[in-house]
C-alpha cells in the first residue's frame, strides 16, 4: 500500500473512484462531471487529496477542504470524502487514509479535522478508535437553494 497527496496528474484514476464514491451516496455515475469538479478543485488549490495505491491501482481517497474557526482564530480541515473500494474493505486502507489525514493536520499547524457522517455509517467504530470525538454539544443544520 502507498498514499500520496494527489495533484491533476492523477486525475484519471482520482475520477474513477470519486464516481463510485458518489454513486455509493445514490448519485448518478458522471466520470466526466467528476473530473471536471476535480479539475476544479486542483485548479484553484481548494483541496487536498490523498490517495492509496496498491502496486499501480487507485483503491482509495480522502479529500480534505480548508475552513476557518473564528472562536479560535485558526484554519481545520473538513474531512469531506472517504472511500475505499469494496474490493479492498477491511484491510486497513481507511484506517491508514485517516492517519495520514490526522499527520497531515499535525504538520500544517491546523485546529484539527472534522467529518460528517450518517448515523448508520459503520465507519464511526473506526473514527472512534483514531481519537475522533462525536460532537454532542450541537446540531448540524444546512440550508439548500433548492437548485
């Protein structure tokens, strides 16, 4: 297994797996749409990617995005996307993405990581178990625009 920090040059095969990502939130498969927003994403340096290789095959991503907390005065990331491919659940690629997400954190001086999650993601057992904290001290609230 080997994870590097993604640039456009891997979009190819980020784009791939993004769909699948995507597609496992019931959205519909759109390789094309998903190397555009990642073309985008990269152009304007409004995320970081980290992806797993095993020998020369894309298995996995996370996607980080830069926030700011005005109580503290400091930048965190929101850990936005996580996906493993089933193929290659449950040994250890999840784990080793959230690590590396965790270190990279550390290394940029940030506040800290947060995630969304659904109530019924299983993956909360292996958030817990790397020192994440489930926020019990508010709600999250969204507001669309319907478009």
């Amino acid at each position: 297994m080997k994870i590097i920090q993604a640039n456009a040059s891997h979009i190819p095969q980020l784009a791939l797996l993004f769909d699948k990502y995507r597609i496992f939130y019931k959205q519909t498969s759109n390789i094309s749409a998903a190397s555009s927003f990642l073309e985008e994403r990269f152009a304007k340096s409004e995320s970081i990617v980290f992806m797993v290789f095993i020998g020369d095959k894309a298995v996995g991503f996370t996607q980080l995005y830069t926030t700011f907390s005005s109580v503290s005065m400091r930048p965190y990331y929101i850990l936005n996307d996580l996906y493993v491919d089933d193929t290659y659940r449950k040994e250890g690629i999840g784990s080793a993405l959230l690590t590396t997400a965790q270190e990279f954190c550390v290394k940029k001086g940030f506040k800290g990581l947060a995630l969304e999650t659904a109530i019924d993601n299983p993956a909360q057992k292996l958030y817990e178990k790397l020192g994440w904290q489930k926020d019990s001290h508010g709600f999250h609230y969204f507001w669309p625009t319907n478009s």
